[in-house]
C-alpha cells in the first residue's frame, strides 16, 4: 500500500534523534561535571593558599617589634614608623594652645601599625573624633579624618606639652588606642594600633630643637625627633 512503512519511519527517525539529542546532552553534563570537577580541585588548594597568604600578611602587618628607647634628656621620639613627610609650624588649639611646630609621618601599610609614647609623662587630653577617610598621604586628612588626639603633659623635662594626633587613611579605617586620658606613660611605651596605613603628626612647642628633616626614616619609640628646652 501506498507510503506503507512511513510511520514507522518516522518514528525510527524521532526515536534516533532523541538518542542523539539524549547522547549530546549526556556527554555535555558528563564534560560539565569534569570541568566542575576540575574547578573544584583547583578552586579549593587556590583558597587555602589564599588564606594562607593573607594570614601570613596579617601577622608581618600585626607585629609588634619591642623599642631600643634611647636613653637621655629632654628627648621627644618618634611615635610612628615611616617617613618624615611634613615638617612646618601649624596652629593647634586644643592641646598646644596655639601656634606649635609639627611634624609629620606617614606611614604605609608595609610600615609597623604600633604607636609608642614620645615622652614620659601624664596624658591630659584624649579626643576621638570621626571623619572621613582621605588618603593618609594628603596633609589634610589630619584635619578631615578620623583621628585620636592626645596631649601629654611631659616629666622630662617636667611641665612641658606634646602633642599627637593619630589619624586613620583611607585603608586604615580603625584607630585602637592602648591608653585612657589620665595614665601615666614612659617614653617609648606602647599607645596605640592604626590598622592598614596612616598618619600620625606630633606637635611641638616652639621651642624645641628639631632633629629630623624632611625624607627621613623614623622608628617608633627609637628615633629622636626633637629636644624639648
């Protein structure tokens, strides 16, 4: 009979395209679970060397290397560690009361993140103010950042002022301070954490003698960075 055998054609012909259609889509997840696989086992050692990198960064940009404190008199030390980017005369009304020398360090995240005292003395002023997040390298984050401002009332020689104001970058973005207003400190001893670059400026009376310049490299609680008179 006329087209006999069609039908049954034509089912063969759907029947074999769903095989290959069914054999394509098979050997497609098949490759998807291989390459899935694949990522995976590469994914997971990738993450834990990440970690590992990280943690490993984290405690070099964490450490917290004791101080050669110089011994002598009427010392002012560096309270960061970095580069002696600012020296001038600026007006500080809060703890200096008035015109007062500063100097100015940056300090980038490759740099140790502990403060340390740069005298001895009894700290009469503490203010936490918040702020932006400037790049620390620009002088004015001092005045539009977040920052801590503390003023010591020095032992040595006895009666004298300092100040300084640790300032958050646009990385750092979290000042710890280790002292309270009112706590006895020794010179070079620990005072504070800026984490992940920052800025720290020191104020001085007029009449200190200046013992850095500009581009020099300080250590915290080591390097004398002035004389008081």
């Amino acid at each position: 009979m006329k087209y006999s055998g069609k039908a049954r054609k034509a089912a063969f012909k759907l029947i074999t395209l769903t095989f290959i259609a069914g054999f394509v889509i098979w050997a497609l997840m098949a490759f998807a679970l291989l390459i899935g696989a694949a990522l995976w086992a590469i994914a997971v050692p990738a993450m834990v060397i990440l970690w590992f990198l990280f943690a490993v960064f984290t405690l070099y940009f964490f450490r917290d290397p004791t101080p050669h404190v110089p011994a002598g008199a009427n010392l002012v030390l560096s309270p960061a560690h970095g580069k002696v980017d600012v020296i001038d005369s600026v007006n500080e009304p809060l703890v200096l009361s008035g015109e007062c020398q500063r100097i100015s360090v940056f300090l980038s995240v490759f740099d140790v993140h502990v403060q340390n005292a740069p005298v001895s003395g009894k700290i009469t002023f503490f203010k936490y103010s918040l702020g932006q997040f400037l790049n620390a390298l620009k002088t004015e984050s001092a005045i539009h950042n977040e920052n801590v401002l503390l003023g010591f009332e020095t032992t040595d020689p006895p009666g004298q002022t300092v100040g300084v104001r640790l300032i958050a970058g646009v990385i750092a973005r979290r000042i710890v301070p280790f002292v309270q207003q009112g706590e006895e400190v020794i010179r070079g001893e620990r005072i504070s954490l800026i984490q992940f670059g920052s800025r720290a400026d020191i104020y001085l009376p007029l009449s200190a003698r200046v013992r850095v310049k500009l581009g020099d490299r300080v250590v915290g609680g080591e390097t004398i960075l002035a004389m008081l008179g």
